[in-house]
C-alpha cells in the first residue's frame, strides 16, 4: 500500500510551506488546499471563464465539460450515479434541502430519528420544521465512551411511525463512528429513509453510498481538500426523482409557461441558478488528488497520528479525552479539556504558541450540554502532519497546565 | 513556528488570580438590579446583581462561569465599580477594560470574554435607569 510522507507533502499546500507557518491542526473545520486543486480554479478563471449548459462557444462547451467532468469524478468517488450527484454549497445547504423538501411530506405523529451528536445543520432545520408540521424528533443517545448507544437505537428504531433518519457518520465533536451500514438496515425495516451527514468522513475514509445503501448522503468540499463554498447531496434517483425541487429558477426547468414549468432531470432539477462552476472544478480536483494519494494510506496515516496524538496527550495530569478510547475505530480528530482550565482559554494558550486548534461546542451545543460541557479543544489531523506536530502539541498542553498551575 | 515569551501577558498571574480566586463572587440578596450576559460561542455566562444609592454604586457580586478572561474581568470590574458614579461606570468603553487588564491587545472573540462583563454591567443599568422613568 502506499504511504503517506507528510514532510514531502508540506509543499503541496501553500499555506503550511512558508517561514513561520502555523502548525495546523484544524482540518476537521476546514482543510488546506493543495495547489492541484489551486491550479485547476485558476484554469477555469484564465482560460475558459463562461457559464455553464448554455453557451454555444468553445469556452462555455469546455466549462460544461470540466463542471459535468467533477460530478462525474465524484460519482466514481461515491460508487454512486452522476445523476445521483447535486452540487449545493456544502452539507449545510444538502441538509437543508432535504429537510424543506422532506418535512412537508410528514404527518403529525410521524417520527424523526437522529442521534445526539449531529452538528447544528441537522438538528435546526429539523427542529424548527417540526413546528410547522407538527412531526416528532427522537435522539438516539451515547454511552460513557462515547459511543452510540446500540441497544437504545435497536429499540427507538423499533417504531413504524419513523419517516426519516438522518445519522452523523463521524462526529466532528468527538471523533466516534457512527454504524451506519447496521442502522441503515433497521431503519429500512420501518419502512424510514436515511440521511447520512458525511462531513468529516468522506476524503478521510472510504465512502461507498451502495454499501452503506443509505438514501441520502451530504458533505463539504472544504473538509476534502476542496474550495469553499461548494458540497455535494447524494441521492439515490428514485428517491430524488420522487421529490418536489428545492429552489426553483434558470436550469432546473425543462420547459416553462406563464403557468406552468416542467422539472429538468436529474441531477440538474436540484441545481437551480449559475452553479459554483470553479469549486466543482477545484473538487473534482480535489478527489484526484486523494486518489493519487489512496484513501487507504490517508486514512492509515490519519489514524496513526490520532492514536499517537491520544497516547501523548492522556499522559499529561488532570487531561480528560473525549470521545471513544485509543484503539477503536475513530475519526481523524482528538477532543479534549484540561481540568480548572476554560476551553477556549486552553485553545488561546496553544494558538499564541502557534498551534491552530478549534475550541468551543463545534457546532453540537446539545451534546456539550448533555456532557455537562462548556466546550472542548479539539485537534484534527490530515495528510501533511506529522509526528513533531503531535510531539508540539503534547508539549504546548503540558506548558497550558503550568500556567494555570494545576 | 513562532516562538514565544512561556508566559503569555493574556495569562499573567493577576489574571489567573481573579481566576481561581474572583472577588466580589456570590449574587446580592437585595439587588437593584440583576443582568445576566452569555457569550454564547464560547460558554461565558455571568449574572451580575447591583445594588445603587444617590447615583452611586454600592455593591456588586456576580455568578456564573466563564473563561479566564471573562471572569478575571468581571472580579476586576465588580471590586472597582464599587464607589463609582453610575455615569462614570456608563462611559466606560472596551478600551478601559482592556487597560483594567493590563493585557495589551485583544482581538475578536477574546476582546467579546474581556468585556462581557462591562456588557452586562452598563446594560443593567441603562434597563434600571429606564425602569425608574
Ligand atoms: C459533522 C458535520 N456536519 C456538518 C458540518 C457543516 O458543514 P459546512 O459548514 O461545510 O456546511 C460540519 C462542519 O462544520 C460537520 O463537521
């Protein structure tokens, strides 16, 4: 298999090659860009800058080309059908969607069922259209380790009233695996349809949406190496086909009168409006360049300096980890809290030492609330970090501890 | 990476005094008036009860949590307002809070700990003023 060399590369990513450059340990909030997918934006912009699906030049036939050429990567990336995949701006707005497309189709008494680690993008719009549609919503909850509660999700997904399902595959907060390929299979047998909130798993693990079967699947290009400000929606065609369009406008239509419109196909009915045609670019981009690095060696990498990041920190006194324990399948992230010290005054301590890390709820302030939480600090790993970042970090944790004299 | 001086002025002792230690801690029990201010991002959450005789402010105490700033800023602020002229702690600005510190610069979110309590303070009191019209 091939191997990861962080050091060698350091030089792919502009941001972490200069003098003086920070060590970056917040990937799991967004990720560093590596010129190949630099390169292929700025080919977009300089030599065939033009809209998309509409123009009959050679400059709008080739974005066209390069924009259905990255859904068509992405597909392959997926295991799924480029019919199947909709760009939207990221898992935020594909989590949106589907909720405003998929609530209206449920009754009082329905049930939605999630798990207490979804991020903010699932349970707000969820919780807010239970108020208009009057559905119900119920949590699945965690064990000491952090772990899904397996026993209670067997028996909440019991329930033939469930519509909707929708599962954190890795949580960003801390780090735990959600099973989803089991889950998908109970929540099949209610009859329920599953989302998969896939942000901080896909580019860092395999993601195969016909092995996990799950209905619907959303990420983030710029958790993936990928721009910002563009995302992907999976679904399985029968299921997107069965749904009324999200927005409605240029590109999503197939034929229009004053009174009425026809739905273009899919994937196109979801994408109404000039797409982000340079980030689809820049993630297609971003999907060969995990390719040619493997998704395996990434994720062994990852996961070595995960363990090797868990195994120096928990030698540190009065540090708390967060999240499953040392050798269990986990995320490419480590959260944790030094006892007598704020969050996000231990996450300022290792930022003013160079050190960029993510403290605070992370986007889960219901699960911090159930932890008894003001928040964590979290540390994320990606291809280009290396032991000596852990080693920095270990360090930097163990000085935090001397300046408030625990 | 860069390096810096071990001790931080952002975690000087004073400040992780105030900390461990925050004076004035513990809510009134006759309070003109009560304001509770949360800095939602980052899990501060204070509540301030005063108490104010002939424009003057006589007591303060406070509860809550927060980071070390937020806390060490409320313990400095609570012991000062103490004797001051309602309009003297109503003119005080982010800038005041920061000398009162004596922490040189602090950005975004950090500036939002620091001055949290001034927030809560200065809001009481424009809602009591208000209240008494
Ligand atoms: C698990 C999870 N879900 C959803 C999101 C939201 O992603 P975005 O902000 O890119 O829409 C994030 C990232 O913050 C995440 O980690």
């Amino acid at each position: 298999m091939k191997r990861i060399d962080p050091h060698r590369l350091r030089s792919e990513f502009p941001m972490l090659f200069r003098k003086n450059s920070p060590t970056y340990l917040d990937s799991a909030a967004s990720g560093q860009t590596p010129k190949a997918v630099l390169r292929a934006m700025d080919g977009y912009y300089r030599r065939y800058r033009a809209n998309v699906h509409r123009g009959m030049y050679p400059a709008s036939e080739r974005a066209t080309e390069e924009y259905e050429g990255a859904r068509k990567k992405l597909a392959g990336f997926l295991n799924a059908d480029p019919r199947e995949v909709v760009f939207t701006r990221g898992t935020t707005e594909s989590l949106n969607l589907l909720a405003y497309c998929l609530a209206p189709t449920l009754k009082p008494g329905d049930e939605v069922v999630m798990t207490v680690m979804e991020h903010h993008s699932t349970i707000v719009p969820w919780q807010q259209l239970a108020k208009r549609y009057g559905f119900e919503i119920k949590y699945i909850g965690i064990d000491g380790d952090g772990q899904l509660d397996m026993a209670s999700a067997r028996e909440i997904l019991k329930s033939k009233k469930i519509r909707i399902v929708s599962l954190i595959h890795v949580s960003n907060a801390l780090g735990t695996v959600v099973p989803i390929r089991e889950l998908v299979g109970l929540a099949h047998g209610v009859g329920a349809q599953v989302i998969v909130d896939a942000a901080q798993s896909v580019g860092h693990r395999p993601v195969d949406v016909r092995d996990l079967d799950c209905d619907f699947l959303a990420f983030s290009g710029h958790k993936m190496f990928g721009p910002t400000g563009i995302g992907v929606l999976f679904g399985k065609a029968g299921r997107l086909e069965a749904m009324s369009p999200f927005l409605y406008g240029g590109d999503m239509i197939s034929r229009v009168t004053f009174e009425e419109s026809q739905w273009n196909e899919l994937p196109w009915k979801f994408e109404a409006g000039t797409p982000n045609v340079a980030g689809a670019i820049g993630l297609g981009a971003a999907v060969d360049f995990i390719g040619e690095l493997g998704l395996e060696a990434i994720h062994r990498h990852e996961t070595e300096i995960t363990a090797r990041a868990i195994r120096r920190l928990s030698r540190i006194r009065d540090i708390v980890i967060y999240g499953p324990p040392d050798g269990t399948d986990r995320g490419n992230l480590v959260s944790f809290g030094l006892k007598g010290i704020h969050p996000h005054d231990l996450t300022d301590i290792l930022g003013r030492k160079g050190l960029c890390l993510r403290g605070g709820h992370h986007c889960a302030m219901p699960l911090m609330l159930l932890l008894g939480l003001a928040g964590t600090t979290r540390a994320s790993f990606s291809v280009f970090n290396a032991r000596e970042d852990v080693d920095a970090l270990a360090r930097a944790v163990g000085s935090a501890v001397k300046i408030f004299g625990i | 990476m860069s390096r810096r001086s071990p001790v931080d002025p952002v975690f000087r002792e004073n400040i992780i005094d105030h900390y461990r230690n925050p004076r004035r801690f513990g809510l009134l029990d006759s309070p003109d008036f009560v304001r509770r201010e949360s800095n939602f991002s980052c899990g501060d959450d204070l509540e301030f009860s005063v108490r104010v005789r002939k424009g003057a402010i006589v007591d303060v105490g406070f509860a809550g949590q927060g980071c070390a700033l937020s806390i060490a800023a409320a313990s400095m602020l609570s012991e000062r307002a103490i004797g001051m002229r309602t309009a003297d702690l109503e003119s005080m600005a982010d800038g005041d809070i920061v000398a009162m510190l004596g922490v040189g610069q602090l950005t975004g979110s950090r500036l939002r700990c620091a001055t949290l309590a001034l927030k809560a303070l200065k809001g009481g009191l424009a809602d009591w003023n208000k209240s008494r019209k």
